[in-house]
C-alpha cells in the first residue's frame, strides 16, 4: 500500500542513501528525498517540508545536531539520527536535542523502514484518538469542535457562529430538553434579557440548514412551554 508520507534523508554516504532510498520505495514510500550535507539538509526540508528526517550525525560541512536543532525550532517532525557513533552518551545527546530515534551504522535498512513506519502508525493513532475526543456525535450529525466543521449524514452544512454554538450545546445534550434561557446563556453568555426572541430566530436559521423540510422539523424540535430537544436516535458522544 502506498504511503504519502514524504521522508527526507540526510546523509553524504551516497551507497547509504541509495541503499535506503531503494528498500523504503519498495515499503511503499514513494516521495524519499536526500541532501548530502547539512546545509543541504537544512534547504531541502524548508523546501520538501518532509513527514520524518533521517539524520547523519557526521557531515561533511557540520553536525547533524545542529540541523536537528534548526528543524526543532520550526518543526516537531520525527528525527531519525543515522550515526557510526554508538557510545550511550552520543545517543543521549541525540535524543536530548530532539531526536526521535538513534539507529547505529551498520543497519538493516529494512529495520529502520519498519521503525518508521511504527512511528507513523503511533502518530497517526494518536492523531485519531484526538480527534475522537473533539468530535461531537448525535444521529446523523458530526461536529468536529477543532475545525468547527459540522456535517449531517457525511455532508458539510456551512453554519454561522451562533448557529454553531447552539448546535454544538445541543449535540452535548442530545434528547434533552433545554430551555432557551438555557441556550441563550450557553451560547451568548450575556445577561438573558429579552433572550426570547433572539433564541427562535437562530433556532429558525439553524433549521433551515440542517432539516429537510424546516416547517416541520425532524431533529430540532419545539417542546411547547419548555424550550427544544435536539431528537435523535442512540446518541454518541
């Protein structure tokens, strides 16, 4: 299966790179860039911004450290350090400065495709985890609370800022009734006086984007002398 993610190598050992460029294609990584010094390096993840850097610690022109010192400053992307150096203090060094691993020369360039790509399952395990923690599920709806992205039934509908606030708080309290002094002091948050008024109309608004007939409405019901119910069925949050 290919991976998108783009790697760059960093290392003047051209048997090396070749050697690493070749295995990691055949794992599937088709975009694998190299630069042979540490200036080079530094030029080329500007330009390619690279998913993960493989390091050398001895370049012709520098130290790799000091390439992964730049990067750390602009970038949290995995650092791999590819070194001939494998004294315990060199690896703490390597991983005090922001690495993300160490691998010693000579390696098995299969091992090291297969350490990268257990990091990017970590990262993108970690990135799912996240964004089931701010997504925010009832019925057909989905929103996600980074990108306040609300979706019904897989399709975008393009909400306001108060129409989001209101379908966000329903979506927390979903089949329950909420008063619209309730809504109007979650949503507005200001003194609720003459709220009445200002609740219906984006309660109004807010139907007609995310119903399929807004005069008589499925998910976003009145009930009468109480407030409105967000209606759906076995809810997830």
């Amino acid at each position: 299966m290919p991976q998108n993610q783009k790697i760059l190598i960093v290392d003047d050992e051209e048997d090396i790179v070749k050697l690493l460029q070749t295995v990691l294609k055949k794992e599937g990584f088709e975009h694998v860039s190299a630069a042979s010094s540490a200036e080079e390096g530094w030029i080329r993840f500007q330009d390619k911004q690279p998913d993960l850097v493989i390091l050398d610690i001895m370049l012709p022109d520098g130290e790799g450290y000091d390439v992964c010192k730049k990067i750390r400053s602009v970038s949290n992307v995995p650092i791999f350090f590819l070194s001939a150096k494998n004294e315990e203090i060199d690896k703490i060094l390597g991983f005090a400065i922001g690495g993300d691993d160490y691998i010693t020369k000579p390696f098995s360039p299969k091992e090291v495709a297969y350490r990268i790509k257990a990091r990017f399952r970590r990262t993108e395990s970690a990135r799912d985890e996240e964004t089931k923690e701010h997504t925010l599920k009832a019925g057909p709806f989905e929103l996600d609370e980074h990108t306040l992205e609300l979706k019904k039934n897989g399709e975008i509908i393009e909400l306001k800022p108060k129409e989001l606030g209101l379908i966000s708080y329903l979506l927390k309290h979903p089949n329950r009734i909420i008063s619209k002094e309730s809504l109007y002091d979650q949503v507005w948050g200001e003194d609720s006086f003459g709220y009445d008024n200002t609740v219906m109309v984006h309660i109004r608004r807010l139907r007609e984007k995310i119903e399929d007939d807004p005069s008589s409405p499925q998910f976003l019901v009145t009930v009468k002398g109480l407030g409105y119910k967000l209606a759906v069925e076995e809810p997830v949050r």
